[in-house]
C-alpha cells in the first residue's frame, strides 16, 4: 500500500482515465474488479445518463470507484451535488479551478484528485486544498495544454515544490511506463488510451484497430492556435484541421458516431502517443495484472542494478 491506494481504496494504484461517454459502468466496473480504480465521466453533460451509471455501479461491483468532475463543463451545481450525496469516496477535477466545490466534496468526505498539465495548475490546486493530483503529460490523449511538457519533466517540477501524491498520466500503457513514472515521483499511474482499446471499452472496433495499427507517430497536437488544444488519432479529419492550426469545438459535434458507429471521419477520435505501444486488444483484467506484473519484475531488476 502507498498513499494513492490509501486514499483510493483500490488494491493497485492504477486509475482509468474518465473519457466522455466511454467511461461508463462497463468499463469502471472492470477495472476496479480488476484491482484498479474505474472513473465514472461526466464530461458527456448527460446528466441523467451519469446519475444513472452512478446509481448502478454497486450491483456491477464492491468495489471503490470514482467519478469525474470536469468544472468548466458543468452547467450548474447538480452534478457536485448529486456526487457529494451519492456515497462517492473518490473525485477528480479537471478543466478549471478546484476551489470552486472543493469544500462542498471535502465537507462530504470526499477524497479529491485535481488533473493539472502544468506546475502553475499544481501549486493552484495544493492550495486550494486538494488530497492529490493526476499530472498529464503531452503525451495524453483528449484536451491537452498549449504548452508541450512532458510527463517526467513535469512530475519532477511539480516534485520540487509540493510532497502531494502523484497519479502520473500520458503515454503510459504497462508496468514500464509505471516504473518510469515511478521513478520520477509519482505513485500511481492513470491510463486512458490503454483502456479504450480493451475488451470491455464500449467503442467501435474500429476505434480500437485504430489505436492498435498506428504507430507512436499516429497522433497530432489540434488547435494549436485556439483553445482547448487536443492530441487525436491521425486522420483525412485531424490532417485537415492540423493544416489549418485552428478547431472549431463543433468538429467534436459527431464523436458518438465515432465512438459507437465506427466512423473514425466523424470527429477527431482522442488518443495518446502510446497508442505506438499497444498491439492488442485484452481483457481490463489481463492489463492490470501484466502492469503489475512488470512493474514489480522491473523494480526488482533495478534493485539489483544498484550502483
């Protein structure tokens, strides 16, 4: 046990990452059978839909599990309120400034993790009072920062000044890329795109063969010259957008048809850099016992590299 499994619950510091629409019950629910901590999302808006999914995690496990709270997507307080009166131990904020409910969750008993892509986020957030963070490299997948640092850079500035557990997120899929989390300071890890292209994701397999044919060259960085920026899957979409240096937020307009259906011209489809390193589609269960598996295997070897 470290400080993220004490204050996750979870038996491994292994958190899925909260995609729109895609972290649902059957996916969380996976992963913290599995050991890890599944995310519920709420970045879809489907208020009701998400109240649902919360409402039906205790018959799918027993479990701790989570749900996300992206704060500049939220159009009113019903959400906060309906997570901070649901019996949710653990929360993630993202997309905004964690001080706005943290004492509504706090004052609910709820452990709160603030997702930050840059130092200045992460000073921000331990001040405004939150238990951890989930530092997301530029290596991710989905709404990044304008500004490309990555991962073990920023783990390690954010090290300097703050001793606030780390949940290390972008690029990593398997018990290396934890190790090499690790050992730059963090203490858990949280994986998006690995989990997408898992047995138990909801999407198309379309989306999946994707992730698993491309290469760690397979993504661009969008909208550079607006906000927010995403990394997506390389496309005749994305390439088209990618020339153009800027994104109108309605390309996103068709991302069900892209998850569900299958049309990877429907919408950028999100996706990391890792996305060079996975080669199959597995079962949630099987991912985390091989990253845990690894993980201890190379920390071994390290040990006895000693210099």
């Amino acid at each position: 046990m470290n400080r993220v499994t004490k204050l996750t619950g979870s038996r491994y510091p292994i958190i899925q990452a909260p995609m729109g629409w895609i972290a649902r019950r059957k996916l969380a629910s996976a992963v913290c059978n599995a050991g890890g901590l599944g995310i519920l999302e709420t970045s879809s808006g489907e208020v009701e839909n998400c109240i649902a999914e919360i409402q039906a995690m205790p018959e799918l496990t027993d479990q701790p599990f989570g749900v996300n709270l992206p704060l500049l997507f939220l159009a009113d307080d019903k959400m906060v309120n309906i997570v901070a009166e649901a019996g949710v131990k653990f929360v993630t904020t993202s997309a905004g400034d964690p001080s706005k409910y943290i004492h509504v969750l706090k004052d609910a008993g709820i452990t709160v993790f603030h997702a930050v892509p840059s130092l200045k986020g992460a000073l921000k957030a331990v001040d405004a009072g939150v238990d951890g963070l989930v530092v997301e490299g530029t290596e991710g997948g989905g709404f990044k920062a304008s500004e490309e640092v990555g991962l073990h850079v920023l783990i390690q500035s954010i090290k300097k000044h703050t001793d606030i557990p780390i949940v290390a997120a972008g690029g990593i899929v398997d018990g290396r890329g934890m190790a090499a989390a690790f050992a730059a300071g963090a203490e858990g890890i949280q994986m998006g795109t690995r989990f997408v292209s898992s047995l138990e994701s909801p999407v198309h397999d379309n989306y999946k063969n994707k992730i698993i044919e491309s290469s760690e060259e397979g993504t661009f960085i969008l909208n550079k010259k607006g906000r927010p920026c995403i990394r997506a899957l390389k496309s005749s979409l994305t390439e088209e957008i990618y020339e153009k240096g800027v994104m109108d937020m309605s390309a996103l307009g068709g991302i069900k048809s892209l998850y569900f259906d299958g049309d990877m011209e429907a919408a950028p489809a999100l996706a990391g850099q890792s996305i060079g390193l996975i080669d199959e589609v597995k079962p949630v269960k099987n991912i985390i016992e091989e990253t845990i598996a690894e993980f201890n295997a190379i920390c071994d070897e390290m040990l006895k590299a000693k210099l």
